[in-house]
C-alpha cells in the first residue's frame, strides 16, 4: 500500500513527523561582559509559532474600535481566538468598505487592524481586487475609468495601512473573474477586456508600488488545472507572486488527505510557499454535492449537531495534519470563529453561535497549544552556559530563575542550530 505521505515525482516529499517544522537548539547564554552563565538555571518558554494559525478577524472589529454592541459575548470571542490563532484575515471588500464613493472606512479597519498587531498578530488584508462585494457607484462607468479608480484604490489603501497590514490578497478568484455571471459588477467587464494576466498584473504593481516589502497573495478557489494555468501564465509574463492561496470551503465534505497532498503536490512544484486562505468545516448536515456555486444553497435553518460536532473534531484535526505534513505550507486560515455570522449561516465556526467551544475548537487548540508547543522548561546552563531544548520554530525566551533577567531566540532553521543569548547578571 502506497502512504498518503509520499509524493509523487515533482513534489515536496510530506512528513508527518513535522521534522520540518522543528530545530534543536543548543543556545550558549552570556552575560553583559561576553563571559558564558555557567551552572545558571532558566527557564524555556515558547511565545510565537513561526506556522502562521490564522482566522478572519471580522467578528472583533466593532469590539477592536469600542463600538461592540455585545462586549461580553465578543469578548468571549476574543479570548478563544486569541488562544489559538496567530494571523488574522480582515474584510477590505470595496463595496463594504467605501460604499459611498470618496468615503472609505480606513479609519475603523485600521483601529481593527492595529488592536491585533499590538497583540503580535499578522495582519492581512482581503482583497485588494474581485468581483465581487463591488460598491454600485462603479456601473455604468467606462472600463478605463474603472480601471483607473481600481489602481487608486489599490494605492490608497495599501499605503494607508503599510507597517500594520504588509501582507494582502492582491487579487481573488481571477479564473472566474471574466466571465462571472451572477452579481452584475464593474470588474467582470474589465476583467474581459484586459485578460486575467492584466488584471493580476495591475493589482500586484500597484500594491507592490506603495509597499515594496508587502506580501501579496493570489487567491482562488478554483483548484483545477485551470489556476495552475493561470499561475504558469503569470511567472511566465515576469509578475512575481510571493504566495499562493488555496481556498477550501468544505461545505460538502471534507476533501480527505490524499485529495489535500495530490492538490499540495500540484501546487508546491512553482517553488512558492502556499497559504491555506479559506477553511470551513461544517458540524451540521453537509451541502448537496450537486449544488455548483455554494451562495445557491440558501437555508431557513442550518443548525450543529452533536454528531457533527464530533465529526468537524476529527476532519479539522486530519486537516492541520495534513498542512502542516507538507513542507509547503506556511498558513491556514480558518473562516470564521463562530457560528453567529458565519458565511450562508452554514454551522461552520469553532465556537457554538453561543460563544460555546465546540470539539473542533479544543482539538485544534491541544495542537497548536500542546502538541506544537514547547511547555515551560526548567534548564540549567552547563560549565560553557550551554542549554539545549527542541522546539517547533518560532520565538522563545529564555529566563534566569535567580532574577537576572531574560533574553530571547528565534529558531527560524529546521535540524540542528547552534545559537547565542544574552542574558544580564544577576543583581
């Protein structure tokens, strides 16, 4: 029998182990003056996961800007998520976002977004071009004139919110985007007139023209051959896009590992790290398979079930496995934290639409908070003021037990790394 972990030719080989994702640190600490803290007992503890655990933000904005009308029930939410999650997606929807024209809400998004980075979390933006959530006061205008209306738009809100939002979905779903049907909209022409090439070309120069060091993602759905196409045409047309997005909304059903690896497979030959953009499993009765667009399944009522529950637990566990097996994965967004709100009312969240965890939401915790984190270890520096730990990548401090103060490491290297600190003398 074939493992699910072995690649085929071409692809990054997964490992299920995580070996990847983790380094053996021997970290010699010294003082002030240079000289090595023998014989001193400190304490390890891990404070950032380099794996970006991401979730949309949406829900906490009007708490963020102190404009909640439920401050307990949000701030309910804003403990769990900010016990699991690292990286936050926020809603830059330019029909929302600036539904009268000269009036954007930069204001409200950029408190939003500056409540999470002082928390240390990654901020991205979403999205920057689409079809879709377009503000009515673009129709009828010519296409240059929408065009030149999309660049600046582009512009203004990446320099806008440049030093708390570098990391962007630069453009969504471009291989419908041409030819999309079901919301009349201003881009869909443009998008015919220019080409999908074009259109993504804009949208990456003119963000990348604000903010040279911003990531930029492009985004879709459509996992076929179709966007692996559409990628090979854009790196052949010199356009330089930092990460690719993945969607995953698995309304109905759970895509199964050997689905995931033989998707990772096909996408990870460009040699471009892969964020896992949009994740939803459902913990209630799943969408019709035969249902085509997934905004077409309109239901009076879509409630979890403890059944479901139980089996949302075991598919978000299979499924962060089976990212994280893959060396090309550097993020996975989960859309959406509660069932309150969630997209088509589908029972989707980690978290009841009481507030309540769900079995998903402590799963996908004992991973991120257990089993992919260093606990808190008691070390003692030996007579060179060596230490050594293992840990998944990301941040550490290291501190005195005696009071003399703290320093901090970043394992950012797979294997073996040999590493320095400083840590002041005791007083």
């Amino acid at each position: 029998m074939t493992s699910l972990f072995t690649a085929p030719t071409g692809g990054r080989t997964p490992d299920p182990s995580l070996a990847h994702r983790r380094a053996d640190a021997t970290v010699t600490l010294r003082g002030p003056d240079g000289a090595p803290l023998a014989d001193q007992d400190v304490v390890v503890r891990q404070t950032r996961h380099a794996f970006l655990f991401g979730c949309i933000g949406f829900d906490l904005v009007d708490l963020a800007g102190g404009t909640s009308q439920d401050p307990a029930y949000d701030g309910r939410l804003a403990d769990a998520w900010f016990d699991v999650f690292n990286q936050t997606t926020l809603p830059f929807y330019w029909g929302t976002f600036e539904p009268e024209r000269g009036a954007p809400q930069t204001d409200r998004l950029l408190r939003a977004a500056r409540w999470f980075a002082d928390r240390g979390v990654v901020v991205k933006g979403h999205p920057l071009v689409w079809h879709t959530v377009q503000p009515d006061w673009l129709l009828g205008l010519p296409d240059a004139e929408v065009e030149r209306l999309q660049r600046e738009r582009v512009r203004r809100d990446v320099a806008a919110f440049r030093g708390v939002v570098d990391t962007w979905d630069a453009i969504n779903e471009v291989v419908i985007m041409p030819v999309f049907t079901a919301q009349e909209n201003a881009i869909t022409p443009l998008a015919r007139q220019k080409g999908r090439v074009e259109m993504i070309r804009m949208a990456f120069e003119e963000a990348r023209a604000e903010n040279p060091g911003a990531t930029l993602l492009l985004n879709d759905f459509d996992l076929s051959t179709a966007y692996e196409c559409l990628v090979e045409a854009v790196l052949g047309a010199g356009i330089r896009i930092d990460r690719l997005g993945l969607q995953s909304h698995m309304h109905q059903g759970y895509l199964g590992e050997e689905r995931t690896l033989e998707i990772l497979d096909r996408f990870s030959r460009y040699g471009i790290p892969i964020h896992f953009t949009e994740t939803t499993l459902l913990s209630g009765d799943l969408m019709p398979g035969h249902i085509e667009d997934l905004n077409d399944w309109q239901v009076e009522s879509w409630p979890s079930t403890p059944e479901g529950e139980e089996r949302q637990a075991d598919e978000v566990e299979r499924h962060y496995r089976t990212l994280l097996s893959h060396p090309s994965v550097e993020a996975s967004t989960y859309w959406g934290l509660s069932d309150r709100g969630m997209w088509l009312n589908a029972p989707g969240g980690l978290l009841r639409a009481d507030g309540s965890p769900k079995p998903a939401y402590d799963r996908l915790r004992g991973l991120v908070k257990d089993e992919w984190w260093l606990a808190p270890t008691t070390l003692r520096t030996d007579a060179e003021g060596r230490v050594r730990f293992g840990g998944f990548l990301g941040d550490y401090t290291i501190e005195r037990l005696d009071g003399g103060g703290a320093g901090t490491v970043t394992l950012d290297t797979p294997g073996a790394v040999t590493l320095e600190g400083k840590l002041p003398h005791a007083a």
